[in-house]
C-alpha cells in the first residue's frame, strides 16, 4: 500500500485518482525506504513518470532513464534518425546504468529499475565532487558503472582492469528529466572533475566512413558500441559492435535458461545486419560464425556438463566495498529482486576496502538442466 502523503503528492503532480487507484492495485508504484528515507518507485509508467522513476517524501522526482532507440543499419540509421543535423558521437559503455541524486543530503545512486544500490550508494562518492549537488541542487547525474567488480555485470570495459568506474553520459532536472545540452554537459564535467564516457566529437551523415572506421576500431578494442545524439539531447540512437554482440551471447549462454530468447535473437539479429551491411564474406564471414557458434554452445555445454556432475548453474562476483555492513545491505538488495546470491569470502585488502566475492545461483536453469539431462520428455 501507498501511504496518504505520497498518493496526495503523486495527485499533485498530476497523476489521475483512478490511474493512481489502478497502479496500487496492481503494484504498479510501490513504497519502500532507505535509512530512513521513504520514496515511491514505479514499477509502471504513469502521466509522464517513466518505469523506474522515484519521488522522494520531499518532493523530489527523479525521472525513469527512457531507453535508448538502436539502430542495425548504420548508414540509413543515422539518415533516418538525424538526417542532415549534427550530431555527438560518444562511447557506449559496457556496465550498470545509475542515476546519481542528492536527497536530504544524502547523495543515493539508483539503478534502472529504481532501486537504491546500497553498494553504488557507498561507492559513488569515490567518483564524483560532492559540490556539484550544492551548487546545483535541482539536477542528478545519469551515467554508467563499469569495471570487473560488479555486482550486476560479470565483465567490464578492457581499460578497467580492476575494481569499477563511473562514467557520466547524461544530467537531467529533477522532476521534468529534461537533459542539459551535450556542451554544457561537457563543461559541468570538466569543472568538478567527474568521469566522462569518451567523446569522439561532432560527426554528420557525410561522415559514414569514418563511423565505420570507429566501429571497426571499438570492436577490435573489445568495446561496446556508440551512442549518437543531437547537440540538445532531443535525438538519440544506440549502434553495438560485433564484439559486443557476439560477448554478450557468450556470457548469456552460460545460463542460458534463465534468459528469454528474444535476448539471443535480438544480437544475432544485430550481426547479421552489420554482417550484410558491410559485405562480409569468404574467410572473414566464416570467422564471424564460428565465433558465434562458440559463443552458443561452449558456455551452454559447460553448464550442463557442470549440472550433470551435481552442481549449480552459477555466477561469482568479486566488489570492493568501504564497510562490511554494505556486503549485508547488498545481500537484502539482491532478495528484494528476487536474486539467490551466497557471500563466498571477505578479503580485508588493507586500503580502506574490503573485496567481497559473491555467488549468484540460477535455481530454475540448474532444475530445468537436471531435469531434460535425466531425460524429462517434453512438448515442443
């Protein structure tokens, strides 16, 4: 249930009785709290409020981050998108997506869903100024979290080879989610010293070779991909390297089980196009499929392999954390999204940080596995 204080705040803000009557019921918005401070998430979207947005007892909203439009066809993509305008040609980097917001004075660190991570929450002042939130109390940071110590990706960017960074992309106004234009973006970040994702400066739709050139370059780089977007932030589209699509299958396969899958399709999809596009052929397109076929099933076949001989469809995760209370927090985090996870180990590393290792366990995929391996007859 809704406390009266929100449900007469969320009316305020122009939400409609029986669509805020309708969102309860189904548990379309849902309060929770975090030491001590109560907000509301929507699990929906509502009148504006996009899934993932949070509104705070004080008042502040923190907009849910829309997402992002892709593109497979490069060339006519851009054409479609942008047309003849200018536009910013920024990294897109392989991690978590945060929204970075002070509330009460306390500066908190919300994932997409709109969850507070306890662990991004602590580690968040390790990145950014402080007093870019005094000077401008009425915007919040949006950007992403990268690096091998993560507690939701299990690989990161190749150029963060331990521990995990922040790298802004995004700042928006409380309340509207309006972005600031790229350049002033730009210069805020430079000003207080906050990480930026890499910009490869101002392209336009005459520019084509040289966007494939970058592509090529961030795929052999390892790297994930580009995010374009107009000088006023009004237009924005996502491309991925091949890299990157064939990586994501290869470490979805692993728990195969426990992802749609649309989520398989969908890259092979993207490949296939940037394959076709490109005019890959011969030796070249036999490499792309032979990767992608190892992909599939080399990680599938291990964790069945792995079922078969007694154990568990599971992940390992190593964070550094500043408090040993944050592993617990983390802990409770993980349960409120339904997510099996077991502490393995606590290394006190003697420089102010603990390095926690974390097990996170697939139980459907591990029964589904044990289950056709002991030869369950099915209809398909």
């Amino acid at each position: 249930m809704v406390s009266t204080h929100f449900k007469a705040m969320l009316l305020k803000f122009g939400i409609p009785e029986e669509r805020l009557l309708i969102l309860e019921g189904k548990g379309g918005i849902v309060e929770g709290e975090f030491e001590g401070l109560r907000y509301v998430r929507f699990r929906d979207s509502a009148r504006g409020f996009r899934r993932g947005t949070v509104v705070f007892e004080n008042g502040d909203a923190v907009l849910g981050f829309p997402h992002i439009k892709r593109i497979v066809q490069l060339k006519r993509g851009i054409r479609r998108v942008f047309k003849n305008r200018p536009f910013y040609v920024e990294e897109k980097v392989d991690g978590y997506n945060v929204r970075v917001v002070r509330v009460k004075e306390k500066i908190l660190a919300l994932t997409r869903g709109g969850f507070i991570c306890p662990f991004t929450t602590e580690r968040i002042g390790d990145f950014i100024n402080p007093d870019f939130f005094r000077d401008y109390p009425n915007l919040f940071l949006v950007g992403e979290m990268a690096g091998p110590e993560s507690p939701y990706i299990v690989e990161g960017p190749p150029y963060v080879r331990e521990d995990i960074q922040f790298f802004l992309f995004d700042i928006q106004e409380k309340g509207t989610g309006k972005s600031l234009q790229v350049e002033e973006r730009y210069k805020l970040a430079e000003e207080y010293g906050i990480p930026q994702v890499e910009s490869f400066g101002l392209f336009d739709s005459s520019r084509i070779d040289e966007l494939y050139d970058l592509i090529e370059r961030l795929s052999r780089e390892r790297r994930e991909g580009i995010v374009m977007k107009t000088p006023d932030m009004r237009k924005i589209a996502k491309y991925v390297t091949p890299y990157a699509n064939i990586n994501d299958i290869r470490i979805g396969s692993h728990i195969f089980f426990d992802l749609p899958h649309g989520y398989f399709m969908g890259r092979i999809k993207r490949l296939a196009f940037y394959l076709a596009e490109k005019h890959v052929k011969g030796d070249d397109f036999d490499e792309y499929a032979r990767a992608l076929g190892r992909a599939i099933l080399r990680p599938f076949v291990e964790s069945i392999h792995e079922v078969a001989q007694g154990g568990e469809v599971e992940e390992i995760f190593t964070v550094r954390v500043r408090s040993i209370t944050t592993a617990h927090k983390m802990v409770t985090h993980f349960e409120k999204l339904g997510v099996k996870i077991h502490i393995e180990d606590i290394e006190d590393l003697e420089n102010g940080y603990w390095r926690i290792t974390f097990k996170r366990v697939y139980p459907d995929a591990t029964r589904e596995i044990k289950e056709l391996w002991n030869g369950l007859a099915f209809v398909d």
